[in-house]
C-alpha cells in the first residue's frame, strides 16, 4: 500500500484498491494495472516518468501492467484542460509517435513485464453502431460537468461534438482491458472515472484510479509539455538534460526531488533542511541533475555532464562539439547559423544575433551583415549550443 501511495494525488476509491490487493494476494492472481498515453508528440519527457515511475514501482510488486499507446483515440484529440479543439494529426505522424513511445517507456518499465497494446485494436472494429450504444450509456448533462467544456461553453468557445468522443472512447479502453486500477495526471480525473462508469455499465468491477501531480516544466509555471518547449526528453544527450535540470529555480527544484527522486523521502528531507541552515542550493540542484541524467544514461555520462556544465559556466568551450563543413566563404552570418543547424531559418539567425546572443570565437555577434572568410570558428549560440565550422 505505501509503493500505491508514495507521491500520489488520489487513490479513488482506497477502500476498493485494499480489498483488490487483498484479493490479489490471496489468490496469487496480479492486479491488471493500465496506463494510457496519446503519441501526440515524437517524445516521451520527463513529465510523463512520474506516472511511469508509479507503473514500474507496482509492476516491481508482481502485477500486471499494460502501456496502452491511445493511437485510435490520438485521432481525435483529448480536450483535457484545453480551451480550444486540439488539431488532428495524420495517421502517419501518430504511427511514428507510437513506434518512439514504446521504445522510450522501454527505458522506465520492463519491456519482458510489460503488456503493451494499441486502443486501435477494439476501437476500430467498433464500428458506428457500436459507437452510438456506447454513447448511449453516457448523458450529456453529466458530460458538461467536466471543467474544460463547462468553461468552453460558459464562454463561448466551440466544443466540437467528437470530442465528446475522448473521455468515452478512453473509458471503454478500461472495458477492453479488464482494467483493476488505471494510472494518469490530475488532469485526467474526469476520464478515469469515465472508465469505472462504463465498467459497471458493462458487467465489470469497477477500477479503481490513482491519479499523479503534473510535474511544471522548466519555467516553473506551466505542465512539461514539448509543445511549451519546456521539456526534458528522456532521449535527450546527457549534457542537455545535466543542464536543463541546472536550469530551473530553486523553489521548483524540491517539487521535482519529490516527483522525480528515487532517494529515500527522509533523505530528501534532510538534504532540504541542509540547504535552509545555508548549503549551496546548487549542491542538491547538482544531485539532483546527476541522479536523472545517470538514470536515461549512466553514472559516468553524468559525471561528464556536470563537468561539461562546469566548463561551460566558466565561458569554455565543451571537449566535444559537433563538426560542419559549409561552402561558398565568404558566407553571411545568419546562412551560416541555418546552414550550421544553429538556427532553424535566417530571420531567427538574424533574432539571435539582436539578442546578443550569437558568438564566433567567443566573441560577440552584433552585426547582423557580418560576412566570415574561409577558416575554422568555433560558433556558440545562447548557452548550449556549439559547433567548430569550417568555411571553405
């Protein structure tokens, strides 16, 4: 019961959940324990291990679990804390999303344990009379309970009739699978208890749900999310990762030792009163950014990482950066930054260098008409970005 609890938001209903472990460990028959994620984005971040964490610690335990990749309900787009209708995305780019996310959840649970399916597999064979029954067992009263649409409506924004579609297509996946508890954010309260609704409607017990923090991403203000740029991707270099952890504020640092850490909640107790009576808050910042990074990599990639942070903070250059060979010298500035994959287009190049934040040689850029002659520059944009170029 304390591995169901660590770090939790709800457990709903703990009554139901202690007579399931009860009854699981009597019999010797593991708990069917559900994850759903929607392959909305090409990376898994690190917002979504907390979640994960929680699935391998129960898988740890000898249950079941499932990683269901939501391809079928991807197609229409969960409205989950949304103010407007989330935009389709192709079949192709939902296949190339899912095929990542499994491989990326490989790194949190055990692929050998790991029941992975696809929600396409009894969504599609649905069909359209299948679908009405289904929407049959829900009333729109009770659908306009949930804050995003009761709010949407409130204020005059559309609400599209097919995502009213998610929270029962995501509620019928539980049916599929016989699920015992479902896994999921707090924003996701509404169709996990979607989920126990149509169990019951269906001739099942119920699951129970156990619902996690979001974890803020690196502004400290808004959920992870890739579309906020304010992600950590667990496939991510190490160097990266090391310094995206270095980067965030102190008061956010504690939130994430809580969701994120594997250490002992007394040890990060302790650590947290050390840093209060006057320890370097960047000396736990540094434990922190080692433990996550060894975790995606290893201990010795960590160690590299904390010293490539170190050198970069002192205005070095990293040991390792990558090499480009561009033609046609003498060459604008912003087409080398394009040309380099230092920036994605010229007038971005040209931003940069406004914002100061461009560099040759460790010298700053202010000229936005500089013209570099064949030779070899070390070519630096904001803080982590670095590439030797060589002009011919």
């Amino acid at each position: 019961m304390a591995a169901s609890l660590r770090n939790t938001e709800e457990l709903i209903p703990q009554d139901e959940w202690l007579q399931k472990l009860a009854r699981s460990e009597a019999t010797g028959v593991p708990l069917r324990i559900k994850l759903g994620l929607d392959p909305t984005a090409p990376d898994i971040h690190i917002g979504h291990t907390v979640v994960l964490n929680k699935m391998r610690q129960l898988q740890d335990l000898g249950h079941t679990v499932i990683f269901l990749i939501g391809d079928f309900t991807t197609m229409i787009g969960d409205p989950s804390g949304r103010n407007t209708t989330r935009p389709p995305l192709t079949r192709e780019q939902i296949e190339a999303n899912a095929e990542t996310y499994r491989a990326q959840a490989n790194k949190v649970l055990d692929p050998a344990k790991t029941e992975l399916r696809y929600n396409s597999e009894w969504s599609d064979p649905l069909g359209a009379r299948g679908m009405i029954q289904l929407a049959a067992k829900y009333t729109v009263a009770r659908m306009m309970e949930r804050n995003d649409f009761h709010d949407r409506f409130k204020s005059g924004s559309s609400i599209s009739i097919h995502e009213f579609l998610y929270p029962l297509m995501q509620g019928y996946d539980s049916v599929a699978l016989k699920s015992d508890l479902e896994l999921g954010g707090t924003d996701q309260k509404f169709n996990l208890l979607m989920g126990r609704h149509l169990q019951v409607e269906y001739g099942q017990e119920p699951q129970c749900i156990l619902t996690m923090p979001l974890l803020e991403g690196l502004d400290g203000v808004e959920k992870m999310s890739k579309s906020k740029n304010n992600y950590i991707g667990i496939d991510e270099d190490a160097n990266s990762m090391f310094a995206k952890t270095m980067s965030i504020n102190d008061t956010l640092m504690w939130r994430w030792f809580r969701l994120l850490s594997f250490r002992p909640e007394s040890e990060i107790a302790a650590l947290k009163l050390e840093v209060e009576g006057g320890r370097n808050p960047r000396d736990a910042k540094v434990m922190l950014a080692k433990e996550i990074t060894a975790r995606f990599h290893d201990a010795k990639a960590a160690d590299a990482a904390e010293q490539d942070f170190v050198n970069r903070s002192r205005g070095g250059i990293p040991d390792e950066i990558p090499e480009v060979t561009l033609p046609g010298a003498p060459l604008g500035i912003a087409q080398l930054l394009k040309q380099a994959g230092l920036a994605p287009s010229t007038s971005e190049a040209n931003r940069l260098v406004d914002g100061g934040g461009v560099r040759i040689d460790s010298s700053t850029v202010s000229d936005k008409g500089l013209k570099l002659e064949a030779g070899v520059y070390v070519v630096q944009v904001g803080k982590r970005k670095f590439a030797r170029v060589t002009l011919a």
